[in-house]
C-alpha cells in the first residue's frame, strides 16, 4: 500500500484532504495517510485529520529539514499539496522527482508555451503564480467561459511539471468567487482520488 504526506495549510478548509480520508474509508482508495503537515496549527485540516486519527505535524517556517522529515520521520511514496504556501525547496522536488502531487487552481499546459483548450474550444486560463482566490476571480475578471483546476507533477520549473488530469467548470452568469468554487472543489475533489487510485495501483 502506497504512504502519502499531505501538506496543507489555512489558506483552505482541508476539503480535498477530507475527500481523501472519505474514500480510503469507503474502500475507494487503497493508500496510507501517515502524516498531515500544516504550516499553521489554525488549518482547518488538522481537525480533520486528527479526527480520522492521522498523525499532523505543525512546520515552523523558520524551521529547516522538510526533506529530513519526510524521509526519516515519516517515510512515503508520494507528497500531496493541498493549499501548501511555503515554497517547496529544489532539494525536496529532486529526492521526490515524479513524487510530489499539486493542485493547482488554472489550467496547466502541457508544455511551458502550449495552452489549454476548455470545452468550448475557447483558450483556457494558466493562472500561473496566482493561489486559489486569486485564480477563481481571475476566470471572472477575464470573462472566460470555463474554470478549472489542474493536477501536476511539481517540478522546479514555478507553477509547471506534468499534468496528470484537468477539470473544467462552466461559469455561470452571476457567479462570485465563492459560487464557482463550490462548483469546481466538487470536481477537484473527484479528480485528486481518481488520480491518486491510479498512483498507488502502479
């Protein structure tokens, strides 16, 4: 059984852990959370995982050794980010190359001058360099007619490294920040448990 570390912090309401905890529960996902690491002990996904009896861990941003940690102290196959907002150090991406699982909320090109296509065939939003927030109202700003979220592959390049799945989600007339992302996480949720289903059968 694959171990996975997920990585969150306050930024979000730890939904995409708490979809994961719910499908190793429902059988629906054959992996092993070991541990839960938040860079504020105010993350919402501490409760969560401390009720499913995961084992969270509180980083110090002064702190160094992320590397030492998850490899010494909790040793996994794969790292998730969740809303994680520290920078990951090029050390980490090189000890856990093709490890290390983001989720990013734009549409991620293939390659780094490529684009993405929504289904309408109207170009999709990369979003690069913008956190959650930030990103959703970027889809409203520039009117498009799709939001949607990317799973990647980190890598050292900012923003960037293979995709594994996409989402998209229609935008609706009226929608704020807070409407269309209840609509997106659904997806994102979905698409995070099916990637990682196929991580850990490989």
């Amino acid at each position: 059984m694959k171990k996975i570390a997920v990585l969150i912090s306050d930024a979000g309401t730890g939904s995409n852990l708490q979809a994961m905890i719910d499908s190793i529960y429902a059988k629906k996902l054959a992996v092993q959370i070991c541990v839960v690491i938040s860079d504020s002990k105010e993350a919402i996904g501490i409760q969560r995982a401390k009720n499913a009896r995961i084992p969270t861990y509180i980083f110090d941003s002064r702190e160094e050794g992320l590397e030492i940690l998850l490899q010494k102290k909790y040793p996994v196959d794969f790292i998730v980010l969740t809303g994680w907002k520290k920078i990951i150090p090029d050390s980490l991406i090189t000890i856990f190359a093709g490890k290390i699982i983001n989720i990013h909320p734009g549409l991620i090109p293939d390659t780094f001058d490529g684009f993405v296509l929504n289904p309408d065939q109207t170009s999709g939003l990369w979003n690069r360099g913008k956190f959650t927030k930030k990103a959703l109202q970027n889809f409203l700003d520039q009117k498009a007619t799709y939001a949607g979220s990317s799973v990647h592959f980190l890598s050292k390049t900012f923003d960037f490294g293979k995709v594994l799945g996409r989402c998209f989600e229609k935008i609706r007339s009226g929608d704020t920040v807070e409407t269309l992302y209840k609509r997106l996480k659904v997806k994102e949720h979905t698409l995070l448990v099916d990637i990682l289903k196929e991580l850990s059968e490989t």
